[in-house]
C-alpha cells in the first residue's frame, strides 16, 4: 500500500502552492498529475492525492525541485482565499468529483491535443504555400530572362538579314584612259611633244561614256597544239608524287654483361655483391662474362 508524503501548503488571493520533500527519490522517478480539483504526485513508495476545496488552473501549473523538495505553484480559477485545502464529504462524492474532474482533464488534453495538431498542419501548410510562391517566383524570373535573351537574339538575327538583304552600293571607281602625245608645230617647223597631262573630268558623265577602252584579243590560231596542252595538264593533276625513301642507318648495341639472370636493381645490389666475392673463383666458367659464349641474336627464319 502506498505511503502519503509530508507536503506543506501556503496561498495568496490569486494562487496556492504545495511544498514535498523528495525523502531521497530521484527527480526521474517523479510522476504529477494536476486536474481542475485534484492534485497527485508519485514517486515510489509515496503517493500524495489531494481534492481540493476549488477549482485551479491546471495549464498554470509550474513545477521545480530544488534540493530534493518538490515546489507546485498554481493559479486559482477564482480569486479568494481558501479556509482549508482538501474537499470534505462523503467517499461517494469525493470520487464522484475527482472523477469529473479527471473527465474534464481528459477532454482539455484532448482539446489541446486537437489544437496542436492543427497549428501544425497550418504551420506546415503555410509553409508549403511559401515555399511554392517563392519556386514560382524564381519561375517566372527566370521566364521572364529567358524572354528577355530571346528577343534580343531576335533583333539581333533580323538586323543580320536586314543587313544581308540590303549589300551597299558599290564603289565606282574612274579609269583614265592613256592619253596619247599631241604633237604641237613650232616655229622653227619642228614638232614638241607636249606635257599637258591634266584633263578634266566631268561628274555628270555617264558609265558607258566613262568605261575604259580595250583592245580586242588577238585571234587564237588552231596549231593542234592546244588540246593537247590541256590533257597535258589534266594527266600532271592526277600524278600522285610518291616522296624518295628514307636513308637507312645502322646501329651497334652493346650490353653490359651481368651475372644474375634477373634485372638489376638497388634493393638487391648489396647481396649480389656479397655473392659474388664468395663465389669469385667460379666466375670464369660463366658464359654471360667469356667473349668465347657470345651468341648471334640476329633474326632467322625458324621455319628454315
């Protein structure tokens, strides 16, 4: 059977608190329960159930333990000061009323359950809502640059055409035809050649007026030999000029002769060495070292 704590109470017109201590109880071990006329704490083996005389405000409940005593303070629902702190009657009414007010306590938690649950999802929503003005608007900053990039590559590629449909005028440019030397008389009945190379040209003359003179080309006379100076030609184009080979050279390879059948390497030179001067006397007979062992290593058909 459970234990009833020692527990202390004090009051003001507006709230009352509840003082008990721990007897040594973790904090983690401590369970409250706080309804519209009852008042339960429960940390083993203790449990302190009070009916109050009033009604108080469970959601002001504010709850501190400090050097293991437990501190309940909690708004009154009606501002007045209490004679006593625990309801008196019959065991019927006393659970009768602590059960409606765990009922009430029941459908408040609910409620604010309820509440909760539909502040998030407006939260949530909200957010959604935000997060898609914000993407349609990145959207249609982005259309908006496209367009923007696209009718400016527009103008540009019709100003092209524009320009490649209308080419402009060209340049006229006036030809001076060789003038030929005017012979003058001279008093002595000789004849100058005169320098008088200025002549003046008139703007409103026309281009035909204007066009050089030009000599007609002397007649091409039919040798027979024509013809076959453009086959010539034709025959020169299709001749493919094949480059002259390249120069051969010959070159004399040596190979430093080694003992070991194996590729010399540092992280083996110092045993190599050493086996080497333990085996010197039979070095003679090897014939990688003999000059008379030497073998032709040219290539040779070996189907011969």
């Amino acid at each position: 059977m459970p234990l009833t704590p020692q527990y202390e109470w004090t009051q003001t017109a507006t709230h009352l608190s509840l003082t008990v201590p721990l007897k040594g109880a973790s904090r983690k071990d401590v369970d409250f329960y706080v309804a519209d006329a009852v008042v339960k704490i429960n940390f083993k083996p203790y449990v302190l159930l009070l009916d109050l005389v009033a009604h108080i405000e469970p959601t002001s409940a504010v709850v501190k333990i400090l050097d293991g005593v437990i501190h309940l303070t909690v708004a009154k629902s009606t501002p007045d000061m209490w004679k006593e702190l625990v309801f008196s009657g019959s065991k019927a009414d006393i659970l009768a009323r602590r059960q409606a007010s765990m009922d009430r306590k029941t459908e408040m938690e609910q409620q604010l359950a309820e509440k909760r649950k539909d502040a998030k999802y407006a939260t949530e929503k909200k957010t959604l809502r935000d997060q898609m003005a914000l993407e349609e608007h990145e959207r249609q900053r982005l259309d908006d640059l496209k367009a923007d990039e696209k009718q400016r590559e527009e103008t540009a590629m019709y100003r092209t055409f524009e320009e490649l449909k209308a080419p402009s005028a060209p340049k006229r440019t006036i030809v001076q035809p060789p003038m030929e030397p005017i012979l003058e008389a001279s008093t002595d009945g000789t004849f100058d050649v005169s320098n008088n190379d200025e002549i003046e040209w008139s703007d409103t003359e026309s281009e035909t007026d204007m066009a050089p003179l030009t000599t007609p080309p002397p007649p091409v006379q039919d040798d027979g030999f024509s013809s076959n100076n453009v086959n010539d030609e034709d025959d020169e184009s299709d001749v493919v000029y094949v480059p002259a080979p390249r120069e051969t050279l010959q070159s004399t390879i040596s190979f430093t002769p080694r003992v070991f059948p194996t590729p010399s390497r540092e992280s083996t030179a110092a045993d190599e060495e050493d086996w080497l001067v333990k085996n010197r006397k039979h070095l003679k007979s090897h014939k990688g070292l003999n000059a008379n062992y030497a073998q032709d290593i040219s290539e040779t058909d070996r189907t011969l």
